[in-house]
C-alpha cells in the first residue's frame, strides 16, 4: 500500500507581493488588499493542486508573539517581533527536513533563502512560476465554472425527489 506525501508550499508573503507586478502596485496604494489578494490567489492555487499553502508574513507594523489564523482555507503566519518570514520558513524547513511524508516546497525570489531551503531539502519555487501556476490555475477554476453554467443552462428537466416524481407519474397514469 502506497501512502500518499503531503505537499506544502510556504510563502514568502511579502516577497511574492514585491516580486508579482499587479501586487506591487496595489501595495503601494492598499497595502492591506496586496496582502488579501495574495490569500485569495493562493487559495484558488491550492484549490486546483491540492498543495497546502502556508503564506508567512514579516512581523511588519506587530509587536509581540507568532499569530497564526486561517483565511479562505490558507493558514497565514504573521512572525513574532523581530523574526523575519525567511527566518521561520527556514525553521519550518529544518522541522520538515526528515518528515518523509511531506515534499516541501518554498515560494519566494530571495536567491540566498532559495539556496539555504534547497540545502534542507525544499524545492524552490520562484515567484514568476508560481504567478505562472496561479494563473493557470485561475483558468481551470474559469473553464469548470464556465461548464457548470453551460449545463444549468442546457437543462430540460428539474430536479424532483423521488416521491414528486412518483406523484407526477401517478397523475399522468389517470389521465
């Protein structure tokens, strides 16, 4: 019996978010939605791979602990006061280094993290690949979304319950 590795992607958030074109200038005029989009575009990235995704963020404008929360499925870490995301990516990394069970993959542009991550056994992903991905991605989810609205449109019945169904059919016979 074959068991089936985990995939995991960490994301360097805010590295992603200087390195994708449409998320640095939306962080220089909303800051916040920069973040959100990033959140909402992995999301559908993991909807259609089935990796899961952890977006790290730099304790930027937080003082104090680690938080942790889930959003649109996506867990996003926000480091404690002066740890940097490359810092807690490379301890989750060492973490994960003999976790036979998990392929870790680890999205950012910074070529010195990519080396230090490579060296504990994490796969790079630079960020024009991953925005390559996501877009892709967000096709499929517009192709399977396109479908279904095709097929509710070509529909010549209604769905009924079996006993409507029944009752109809019971109508129609005493005609």
């Amino acid at each position: 019996m074959s068991i089936k590795k985990r995939e995991l992607l960490l994301v360097d958030g805010y590295n992603i978010i200087g390195a994708w074109p449409h998320l640095r200038k939306l962080r220089d005029i909303d800051f916040e939605k920069a973040r959100t989009d990033l959140i909402e575009a992995m999301a559908e990235y993991q909807a259609v791979t089935g990796r899961e995704v952890t977006i790290v963020f730099d304790a930027h404008m937080r003082y104090g602990r680690e938080s942790k929360a889930k959003q649109s499925r996506i867990a996003v870490i926000y480091t404690k006061e002066n740890e940097t995301a490359d810092e807690w990516i490379e301890r989750r990394a060492h973490e994960l280094v003999d976790d036979r069970l998990v392929t870790l993959f680890v999205a950012t542009n910074d070529f010195t993290e990519q080396w230090v991550i490579f060296g504990q056994g994490a796969l790079r992903v630079p960020a024009a690949e991953l925005l390559k991905d996501w877009k892709q991605a967000q096709q499929l989810i517009d192709q399977e979304r396109s479908a279904l609205e095709q097929d509710r449109s070509n529909r010549k019945t209604i769905d009924l319950t079996p006993d409507v169904w029944a009752r109809l059919e019971e109508i129609r016979r005493r005609k």
